[in-house]
C-alpha cells in the first residue's frame, strides 16, 4: 500500500472527491482563496504495474496489502481530518485479484466512499503512456472507471484518475469521452529514475497541450479540459541539499511537498 501526500496551490482535486453522502457537518469548499494538501492511497498487486499483464517489477505485494493496515491508516486520517476526504486508487490488478486482502480491502473502501465522500478511482500505475498505446490506455481506463462504478454501486462515478503519467491523448480522452477534468498525470521531480520519467512541466496545476501532458495549453486550439495535477511536488531546497548529500533519489525525503512509504 504506497501512500503519497501532495502539496498543491490548489484544490482541484477537491473536485474529484464529491461524495455521494456529505458528512452533516462538512462545509462547502471554495478553490479560491484557499491552500489544500490531497492525499492519496494507491493499492497495487506490485510495484509498477501498467497493466494486467504487464508488470515492470515481479514482487508480490499481497502480504503489504492487509485490511489492518488499510484501516488504521484510513482511521489515523480521520481522527486528525474529521472532515477530510482521500483519494483512493486500485491498478486494474487490484480491482480484480480474487485474493482475500485484496476483497477486503474493496469492501471497505466503499464503506469510507459512503462514510466519508472519499474518491475512489483508477490508477494505470505510473508509466502507462511509456509502455502501452494510447488506445490501450483510453481503453482500460474506460473498463476500469466502469469497474469501479459497479463496485461502488449508487450511481457512483470517478471524478479523477490517478496516472502517473498520462499523455496528452490520454488526457483528452478522459476530457472528451469519460467527463474526467482532472488527473494526476505528471512527476514533475521525476527524470530518469525508476520506470521512467519525463523532462520538464510546471510544477504546479495547468491545463495541458495537445500536443505535449508537459506543455501547458497556450490558446483555444491546443486547450484539454482536463487539470494535469503534479503528483511529486517536492520542497527544492530539500531536494538540493540531500541530493547532494546522499543520492539523487533522496530528493524524495525530508520536508518536501510529497511524503511517501509503504504502510505494512
């Protein structure tokens, strides 16, 4: 269960977490005016996965996926955030392992969907549009929204996708086909490290390009309605200092904009 918590200078993604039941002493929020941190819960079946049967890394990840852990984390949130609301984000693999944890840990994620208004969406793994086409990807994100649909049941519907990286095509077609306006389809920090990277984009929220997910749209003629959310927003002068210090992937550590782990 990977865990990431992104500082952003805006809400959008407060847009992807209308619940279907508000708690009765939740307030509206306004984008406007306001700073917000999102928090995000990625379950997996292992570590970079892109697709049901494409998997860039072989561990086995169904003894860190456990109910217990799930649960305590979603229950630590809410005792410090009583009005927060999270996202949560299954690879196809997780939507559809037949094992035990993984059952229950569906179960009760409609159970917070309902009690908390939380998002629950899909999440291609990280690095879908560097390994599948761009047709596979629309393709799977589209059985997947339809998948947790179902699961969640009401009427329920995905208001974000949790990417990773997405392209611009990929972005436009959840704009324009699934009625998707926000994802978190960019690292920003991330360059040639893990699976994959890219180079360069704003760190903070903007309407992408058609022709480039890093390149903010400049006009009417290039615009996809779609936020791309930077997911790895990170503190620069943490990154510098530790990067320096110990290694380039340290810029991951210390006080920056992203806290990461694995909750066993």
């Amino acid at each position: 269960m990977i865990v990431w918590m992104v500082a952003v200078l805006s809400g959008f993604q407060l847009r992807a977490a209308d619940p279907v039941v508000v708690p009765a002493n939740t307030e509206p929020l306004t984008i406007e005016g306001n700073r917000f941190v999102t928090l995000c819960i990625m379950i997996r079946t292992t570590p970079w996965e892109v697709s049901r049967d494409v998997k860039l890394h072989p561990r086995d990840e169904v003894d860190w996926h456990t109910l217990e852990g799930v649960r305590a984390l979603r229950e630590a949130f809410a005792t410090n955030n009583p009005n927060g609301r999270l996202t949560w984000g299954f690879t196809m693999n997780a939507l559809e392992d037949g094992r035990k944890n993984y059952r229950e840990i569906r179960d009760y994620v409609v159970e917070c969907q309902k009690k908390y208004g939380d998002e629950v969406t899909y999440f291609p793994g990280y690095f879908p549009a560097m390994y599948l086409p761009r047709e596979r990807v629309n393709r799977e994100m589209s059985e997947a929204i339809e998948i947790i649909s179902k699961m969640v049941g009401n009427g329920y519907r995905p208001q974000s996708i949790m990417g990773g990286f997405l392209s611009a095509d990929n972005l436009r077609y959840l704009a324009e086909k699934e009625n998707i306006h926000v994802a978190h389809a960019v690292i920003w920090s991330q360059h040639n490290i893990d699976g994959g990277g890219a180079d360069g984009s704003p760190s903070y929220p903007f309407y992408p390009s058609t022709e480039h997910f890093c390149k903010p749209a400049q006009g009417k003629s290039d615009f996809i309605d779609c936020v791309n959310l930077d997911g790895w927003t990170t503190d620069m002068v943490s990154m510098d200092i530790t990067a320096v210090e110990v290694s380039a992937r340290s810029r991951r550590t210390k006080v920056g904009g992203l806290i990461w782990g694995i909750v066993r």
